[in-house]
C-alpha cells in the first residue's frame, strides 16, 4: 500500500502529469458522459412518442433502430439523407481542391501580381461563417418557381435560374466547396512553395511537356496535401448544417444533419439520437 501511495505521490509531483489527468478528467465529463446519455436516449422511449410506441416514458426499446435502420419508410428517414450527405460532401471536396488548388497553382508557379493581398483575401471565405456566403447565394440565384419573390439575378437579367441551380445538391456543395477552399490552399500552397524545384526544372531541360510534368512531378509530390484537404473537408462538410438549411429547405432536400435537426424537434427524438451515433461513428472512422 505504501509503495502504490509513493508512485502515486511521485506521478502526480510532476506538473505535466496533473495537466494529464485535469484534461482526461474534462474530456471524460464533456466527451464521455454525453456519449453515454446518447447512447441511453437512443433506446429509451422520450415523452414525445409515448402515444406512438404505446410504452411508458423511459422504458427500454429497440424501435429506434429499427425504425432508422430497418423499417419501411427507412429510405427518407435515414438512406436518403445519408446519400444526399455523400453527394454533397464529396462535391465540396472537388470544389475546394479546384479552386483552393489552382490559387495555390497561381500563387506559388505563376508571375500573379498583388499575390500578398489575394493569399489574404482567399482565406476570407473560411473566416466569414457559411451561412452568410448561402445566404447570399440564394438572395442572388433563387427563383420565383419556389422562392416567390426572384433573386437578384434574375430581377437583373429576367432569366428563371432552374431549381438544380438555386437550390438542392449543386449550390450546397458548391457554396461549402468555397468556405472550406482555403484549406486546400493553405495546404497545396505549403507544398508547392517548399518543394524542390530540381525535378521540375531537370524534366524541363528534357524538353518535358508542361502536362507531363503536372503529372509525373508536381502532383505525385502534392498528393498527400491533396488527401489531408479531403479528409478535412469532407468531415467538415458532413457535419454542416447551416448550409444544408438555407439552400435545402426549399425544396426539401435533407441531409443527415438537417435530418437530425428535424427529427429531435419533432415526434421522435430517439430517432435523431439515433441519426446523430450514426454521425459520431462516420466521424471516428474518417
């Protein structure tokens, strides 16, 4: 007993070790615990679907699960979101590598004049929060067929942009794309501006074509900055939900973080939780 009350002493009489424990501690209450509880609600009867289920509140059931997983209305409650999640998450990720990519392209390859304010200007997307650049793009795009009231563009032009354009899929991964496009920059940029440029310059003097050397030099050597970006990106993207909101709720278009929203301020909660467990375990595994 002696000897376990000494280690402990000598453990904690160095600092770095109490900050060790303090920060587990608070992990464990704000990370852990809530875990639990979510893992709780998602098979426990809420107040809301007590009518529904025909169980007292707080018992125990696994109808959650089935009605998110297994059940005949499963497709738009879970699988559709899901998809639509996929879509728009992976469209994010192209978008931001391309225009996040081709800045950095320009920055560090190119003779691009005022280079210092437009790296600054670039990273304003990220900075500005998401729903102000998805609010803009539906005042700017959005149409009478399901806004009422046109958008700028069209009240300018007199042409009706179509509802792939102004709303669904294409303008969230579009808009998400831009907010986290300063990721790719900063990380494609880091590289082309540090790599060495004997390669390029000895597959130039070899009468290399300029394509060939993208290829060949430039984006094996920029790839793993390509692969952190789109990690990031698509975590992020699954996660959003303030632009999913803004140009989805027009025309319906759910995702699971809107489908989430949706279901725990409605008739069943336990069905959000359960969407939510989902959500965790797509982030640990990403």
């Amino acid at each position: 007993m002696q000897r376990i009350l000494y280690r402990v002493r000598r453990f904690f009489s160095k600092p770095y070790n109490v900050i060790l424990v303090a920060m587990c501690v608070v992990l464990a209450y704000l990370t852990l615990l809530p875990m639990l509880s979510m893992i709780k609600d998602t098979v426990t009867v809420h107040v809301a679907e007590t009518m529904r289920l025909k169980k007292p509140v707080g018992s125990f059931t696994w109808g959650h699960w089935r009605k998110v997983l297994f059940d005949a209305n499963s497709l738009s409650i879970f699988y559709r979101p899901f998809w639509n999640s996929l879509v728009t998450s992976l469209g994010a990720c192209l978008f931001s590598l391309l225009f996040g990519g081709f800045f950095a392209w320009l920055v560090t390859r190119t003779n691009l004049r005022w280079k210092r304010p437009l790296s600054a200007l670039f990273i304003f997307p990220y900075i500005m929060p998401s729903w102000t650049i998805a609010l803009a793009w539906y005042n700017v795009f959005k149409n009478t067929v399901v806004g009422g009231v046109p958008g700028f563009f069209t009240a300018v032009t007199g042409l009706e942009t179509p509802n792939w354009f102004a709303y669904g899929a294409f303008p969230i991964a579009l808009v998400t794309g831009i907010h986290y496009s300063p990721f790719a920059y900063i990380m494609i940029g880091g590289i082309l501006r540090n790599m060495d440029a004997n390669l390029e310059e000895a597959a130039m003097m070899l009468h290399a074509s300029q394509g060939r050397i993208m290829r060949k030099i430039t984006i094996p050597m920029v790839l793993p900055a390509i692969l952190s970006t789109f990690l990031l990106v698509f975590s992020s993207a699954m996660s959003s939900f303030a632009v999913p909101q803004f140009l989805g709720l027009p025309v319906r278009y759910q995702v699971l973080t809107t489908q989430l929203f949706r279901t725990l301020n409605g008739l069943n909660p336990g069905q959000g939780y359960c969407i939510a467990m989902v959500m965790i375990l797509l982030g640990v595994a990403i």
